[in-house]
C-alpha cells in the first residue's frame, strides 16, 4: 500500500505572525518555517499503519517554495521512504481550490492507495483541501478522525460529534484527514536523520504535472490587522465596588 501524507510548511506558532498587507498572504520571513504540527501528526498516523505492516510505503507530498527542504528533510528522516516537492513561481499564493488542483494532479500520477492530511493548518484554517481532493479524485472522504485502523481494504476511524463519537468505515482507496486527538508526532532519531539525506526528494513544476500556470481564481482585497485588545477596567473595593460595577454594566447596556 502506497500512502501519501499532505505536508505543509508553515510559520513556528511560538514565533511572531504576521500578513503582508501588499500581498494579502502571510509574511512568511517574519518568523522561521517549519512542518505544521497537525501535518507532522498525519504523519505520524500513516508511520504507525507502516509500523503494523511492512508492505506499507510512506511518501511525503508538499506544495512549497523551493525553501522548504528543510521541513521535507524532517519528514524523510521521521520515516518517510520519499518526498515529492511541487516547487513553482506560478504556485505562489495559491488559494484553495488552485492547490486541490495542483496537489491532485500529481496524486492521480503516482496512484497512491491512502491520502492523509491533518484536518486544518495553523495559518490558513480553512479544513477545505482534504475534501477538494477527494472531490477531484473521484475517492471517498472521511474528515476529522480522532483515531485512524487499517483492517484489509478499509480505514476504520473515530470521529468526534455532538453528544458522543461517531464510528467511520471508508474503503481504499480514499482521502482521510486528522484531528490534533491522535497521537504525537515521533521525533527523527540520528540514524533516520542520517538516513534522510539520501532519500528521494523530487523536485517537480507544474508543467510536469500538466497543470498550466494560470492564477488562482480568487484574490484578497485588503487586509487589516486585528486591533490591539483594550485594557480592562479595574475595580479596588474600597466599600464602593458594587456601586462601581453596576455603573460599569449599566454604562454598557449589560444591566
């Protein structure tokens, strides 16, 4: 079984985040890039699935400037067998359904058996590109799994849902995406670390994929930065506390 991981790239949540107002995208040099979290967790499920059987093949897909060797290095030396890096100009700011069709393009050519992605990323949030894939493959869907088993030519998983769990079947091949529920990523040891540097990572351009370099069809119009939080209003009680609550309250429509 061939299994592809969606992996992105993104902004370190512990550093600064902002947006280029000029561009409308994220100001990706405004803090260091590294493998989304919920990308390293989808990782980690399609490793355990190889570590249950052998037969299964890990290969790492991403669409990132050329920059992103780095962060595709980590996943060839967390255990994945390869990486394929979509890496073109014309792919800069794509929007979602743009990367569905780029990203799909290349998973229809190499034929994979299971497509895992993390259910959203840290900077984009959309939760949308799981199942755009899947639209365009013509496969299955199952979003949101908290738990994921491969039993023969099904994935069986768990999904939360209002007032309990939901339990879901979906036969291979097909596209699943996870939850931050499943178990965390696994860290690099020296020898996979070593290891990785001589793994195939495979440059490809949208031109090999046969996708043409036209722009996405949506565009951002402005963006604008979240206001600064304004400091509360303390209240010392110094016998008048009440009095100055309720005033506060009143004087906001609360009371």
């Amino acid at each position: 079984m061939k299994i592809a991981v969606l992996v992105k790239e993104t902004p370190d949540t512990y550093g600064e985040r902002h947006m280029d107002a000029s561009s409308g995208r994220v100001d990706r040099s405004a803090s260091a890039a590294v493998i989304d979290e919920i990308s390293e967790r989808a990782l980690e499920v399609a490793l355990s699935l190889q570590d249950q059987d052998r037969s299964v093949e890990v290969f790492a897909v991403t669409m990132a400037p050329d920059g992103a060797t780095k962060s595709i290095r980590k996943a060839l030396a967390m255990g994945a067998k390869a990486a394929f890096h979509i890496v073109d100009p014309a792919a800069a700011g794509a929007d979602a359904l743009r990367t569905a069709e780029i990203l799909s393009a290349l998973l229809r050519r190499e034929g994979f058996d299971l497509i895992i992605a993390g259910n959203e990323s840290t900077d984009g949030r959309g939760g949308v590109l799981p199942a755009m894939i899947a639209e365009r493959l013509g496969l299955p869907a199952a979003n949101y799994l908290d738990s994921v088993e491969l039993r023969g030519e099904e994935i069986v998983g768990t999904r939360t849902v209002e007032g309990g769990t939901m339990r879901v079947r979906t036969p291979v091949p097909s596209v699943i995406s996870v939850t931050e529920r499943v178990p965390e990523a696994r860290f690099p040891s020296f020898k996979g670390t070593l290891t990785a540097k001589k793994r195939p990572l495979q440059l490809i351009s949208l031109a090999e994929l046969g996708v043409d370099g036209r722009a996405s069809a949506t565009e951002v119009v402005s963006v604008v930065e979240r206001p600064a939080r304004a400091a509360g209003v303390r209240i010392t009680d110094d016998g008048s506390a009440a009095g100055q609550l309720a005033d506060f309250l009143a004087s906001r429509n609360l009371l």
